[in-house]
C-alpha cells in the first residue's frame, strides 16, 4: 500500500529531525564527548525513529480502515510490522 503524501509529513519531519539529532551525536563522538552523553543522545535518536515507524504503521492501518474497512487489514502482516520495530 502506497502512503498519502499529506499524511506522510509529520513522520518526515520527524525523520529528518532524528537525522539531524544523529549527526549531532555523530559530532559529539568526533569532538571526544562524554560516552554518558553520547549514549544519552543516541537513546533519544533511537527512541524518535521507533516513534516514526509506530507513526508510518498506524498512519497505514488508518487508511487500510478507512479504505477498506476492517476486513481489508492484514493482521498477521501488521503483527509483523509492529515486531519488526520491537
């Protein structure tokens, strides 16, 4: 299934904001941080990229339902999406 473009912003810009958070961290690795801090950091860019993949995922099975109603959903394939992210 093809995602809406409009629908599909809010998790780009997430992405891209978890892009630029990881090139930080990527700096701070570069510059000697603190691995506290690196880590800290690098927890946080993985916990946003997770948020988006939960975001992608719902974001389909909304226009799954909305589309097809729930007998167009997929469940084992959605449960092996959301496996995928755990």
């Amino acid at each position: 299934m093809r995602l809406e473009s409009d629908e599909m912003k809010l998790v780009i810009t997430r992405m891209k904001r978890a892009h630029g958070h990881l090139a930080g961290v990527i700096r701070m690795m570069e510059e000697g941080a603190e691995c506290e801090d690196v880590l800290t950091q690098l927890a946080a860019v993985n916990k946003a990229l997770s948020r988006s993949g939960f975001a992608l995922v719902t974001t389909g099975l909304q226009q799954c339902l909305a589309t097809g109603g729930p007998d167009s959903v997929d469940t084992k394939k959605l449960e092996k999406l959301f496996l995928a992210l755990a």
